[in-house]
C-alpha cells in the first residue's frame, strides 16, 4: 500500500514537472513572439502569439487542476475544489474566440491596406516558436497516455506548430513573391485554429457544468449492466456526471427480488462499475419493489 503511494506521488510529481517546464517555455517565448510581431508588423505572429497562448492557458489549468485536486473536501465545499479547472476553463474559451475575432478583424483591416512586413525578422521569430513547441511537445509526449491533462496540453502544443509554421510559410511569400496579403491570410488561419480548439474546449465546459454524462462512459450500457446483476429487478433514479474531466459519478436505485443479500448485491455493483466504467465513486440505493408505492397524507 505505502510503495503504491509512493509511486503514485511520484507520477503525480514528474507530470507536474512536465507542464511546469512546458508552461514556462511557452510563455517566454510568447513574449518574445508578441515583441517579434510588433517589430515585425506581422499579424501573423501576433496571432501565432494568441495561439501559443492557448497552449499557456490550457498548461494552467492542468497545473492547476493538479494542485486543486488535491485540496482536500471541507464543510462548504464537500466535493473539494475539481470544479475550478471547468470554470476557467470556459471563462479562458470565451476570451480566446473574442481575441479571435478581433484578429479577424485586424486582418480584414490588413487585406485592404497592407502594410509593409519585415519578413526576415518573422520568419526568424516564427522558426524559433516552432523550435520551442517541438522541444514542447518532446517533454509531454512521455506523459500524454497517462493523464487526460497532459494529453490536452500535448494536443494545444501540437496545434500551436500548426501556427509557427503558417507563420514561417507567410514569412517566405513575402520575402520570395512580396505577396503582402499572406501575413493577414495566415493570421486568418491561424484565428481559425483558435476558435475551432476554443470552441472544443466551451462546449466540454458547458456539458460538464450542465452535468452532462461524461462522453466515454454510455449510461445505457451502465443502466443494462445493473439491471443484469443477479438479485436487481430494476434500476431507476440513475443519474451520471463528473465533477471534472476524467471523475465520474453515479447515483442509482437497484430494486432488489431479494434473492440476494443486499450488502453483497452493493458490493458487486460498485465492483461492475469500476472495472468495467471506470467510476469510482457511486452511491447506490437498495430498495423492495414496493419501496415507492406509499400513499401521500389524505389520500
């Protein structure tokens, strides 16, 4: 038990130091991308910028998740803190679609009256970027099947290469074809890319704050799964949702037919739902078939 422990703090603190390092990484070189794009005049690396700060935010909230998760329930908060990674992380897609949108607007801007583009320091800046989100992606690629985080970030870093290189590609036509409008085209693009990961990331917000069923686990197959149990008459009253990505909760009523004893008929269905779904966490109800038949006052 202890040595299980023991290892498990450790994964918990090599997974930590993987987003750590990441997050500091791309957020020097943000700065260094918004530096570049000002001087530059490229809106293509600004919103190169704006990308890479979606891989920060999402670095952030795993981080964070990792330390709240092991804050401890209190008296007013009996479920603990899991919930605070959902909020920011819809509060962080809000903001991404809005600073989106203004790229769009700042390119639309552009398409009409280009502006003269220091292709050469762009494109050295873009390359440096992608450099970096290599060297980002290398250090979460050891962790990503282990932790649904991790492999959120790892994803947000892979995407972010998407926009240095649409950067490095806008930076070659204008130096090789003085093509001025692929720097707002690029933008556009990666604007694109912002909206479509920000979107992914609002509407998983939402269902789960809305406590949605969590997408890998049927609730048909669980509800079939209880009432194939030896001893259940019926299920009913099942509810499941999550807390956060990845902690599933249930609730259910099992009428029992009293063939079976009702601390064993608990012990097997929480033992079903956790080797088969995954859900550790469930609070079941044994019950008599004529539990809910009872008659309200003055009738």
């Amino acid at each position: 038990m202890h040595h299980h422990d023991h290892s498990g703090q450790r994964h918990r603190s090599a997974r930590t130091g993987r987003l750590a390092a990441v997050l500091i990484l791309t957020l020097l070189y943000t700065v260094a991308e918004v530096a570049g794009g000002i001087l530059s005049g490229s809106l293509a690396l600004l919103a190169d910028a704006g990308h890479m700060l979606t891989d920060n935010l999402a670095l952030g909230i795993a981080l964070f998740a990792a330390w709240s998760a092991q804050r401890p329930p209190n008296q007013t908060r009996t479920y603990g803190y899991q919930r605070s990674e959902i909020l920011a992380a819809l509060a962080n897609g809000v903001a991404l679609v809005l600073i989106s949108g203004y790229i769009v607007w700042e390119a639309y801007s552009r398409f009409q009256s280009p502006t003269e583009v220091r292709f050469g320091l762009m494109g050295a800046v873009a390359a440096g970027g992608l450099v970096v989100n290599i060297i980002g992606a290398w250090i979460l690629h050891a962790g990503q099947h282990e932790n649904l985080n991790i492999r959120a970030a790892y994803l947000h870093v892979l995407g972010d290469l998407l926009g240095s290189v649409g950067a490095i590609v806008a930076a070659a036509l204008i130096g090789l074809f003085g093509w001025a409008w692929a720097d707002p085209l690029a933008s556009v693009i990666i604007a694109g890319i912002i909206v479509f990961s920000s979107v992914r990331l609002i509407l998983a917000s939402v269902h789960v704050l809305m406590e949605g069923a969590p997408a890998h686990i049927p609730t048909g197959e669980v509800r079939g799964c209880l009432e194939a149990l030896p001893g259940v008459a019926g299920v009913h009253d099942l509810h499941l949702w999550s807390l956060s990505e990845g902690s599933a909760i249930l609730t259910a009523h099992l009428v029992s037919d009293h063939s079976v004893q009702p601390g064993k008929l608990l012990r097997t269905a929480t033992k079903l739902l956790e080797d088969r779904f995954g859900i550790r966490h469930s609070t079941l109800q044994v019950e008599p078939p004529d539990f809910n038949i009872v008659e309200a006052p003055g009738e």
